[in-house]
C-alpha cells in the first residue's frame, strides 16, 4: 500500500460539482492499493499517518501528530500511485489491486481511521475527483507499506 501525506490548512474533494469531502487543518492522504495488499499493510499505513509528527509544537519543532493537533483527515483513492513508468511513456498499472478488492481495502482504511477516533471525510471511489488542496510548510511525506524496516 502506498499513500502520498500532505499536512494541509485545508483541503476537498468535490465530484461532479458537488463537494463530498471537506476538512479543515490536517492530513491529506492519496491512498493506493497494490495487488496482494493485506489488512497488515493497511493497518500499518494508517497507523503511520496517525502518528507522523509532522505538525508544529509550540517551539515551532514538528513534534507533533494529526490527532494531538485535533486536525482532520481527507482520504482520496488514488490507483495511480501504482503506475509503473519505467518503460515507455504510458504508465502500467498492472500493479495495482483489482478495483472491487482496491475499494475494500479503502472503506477499511477509512473505517480503521474513523475507529481510531479520528475525524475523516473521504472521496469517491472511482469518480472522477477534483482534489483541493492547500499545503501546509508544503510538507509531503511518501509512505509505502512494503518498504518497511
């Protein structure tokens, strides 16, 4: 499981002109599922972007995480993070988890997060998405579930 995290000041995703999810300071998660990504993976994932210290403390030292700052979390599926550019110029996403199990996986991280206490908003699976966003410091972190120690 891959995800792109951004600390935002606020951020939404809106489809077909219609905002579906919206959150003030927080986190901005693009979440993508590869093929053979188990709960491990998710839970792992979620579990990291919960307790990233990647938000100011008082001494303006990032120190602190998205629920000990009461912030917000927005999740966006996002298969591309699978795409494979290596070769040619047209990405290959072959990598990516099938979409009736990539959007399992989804509602489970959402789920997961929202049973944890945080407070989440999340977009469509499958839409197509504007995503809204404004970066805060910029600060974007890259997690990935099978690079792990």
């Amino acid at each position: 499981m891959r995800a792109v995290i951004q600390r935002v000041k606020h951020a939404s995703v809106t489809v077909e002109n219609e905002v579906i999810g919206k959150i003030g300071h927080g986190l901005l998660i693009l979440l993508g599922v590869g093929g053979g990504d188990s709960e491990t993976d998710m839970k792992y994932i979620a579990d990291k972007s919960m307790g990233l210290r990647i938000f100011s403390d008082e001494n303006d030292k990032m120190n602190l995480s998205v629920s000990d700052v009461g912030g917000e979390i927005l999740v966006v599926s996002q298969f591309t993070l699978y795409g494979d550019c290596r070769k040619g110029r047209r990405p290959n996403f072959t990598p990516a988890m099938e979409p009736v199990g990539a959007n399992a996986m989804y509602e489970k991280f959402v789920k997961y997060l929202e049973d944890s206490g945080m407070r989440v908003q999340k977009g469509s699976f499958g839409a197509d998405m504007k995503v809204e966003l404004l970066n805060d410091g910029p600060v974007t972190i890259l997690l990935d579930s099978t690079k792990v120690l």
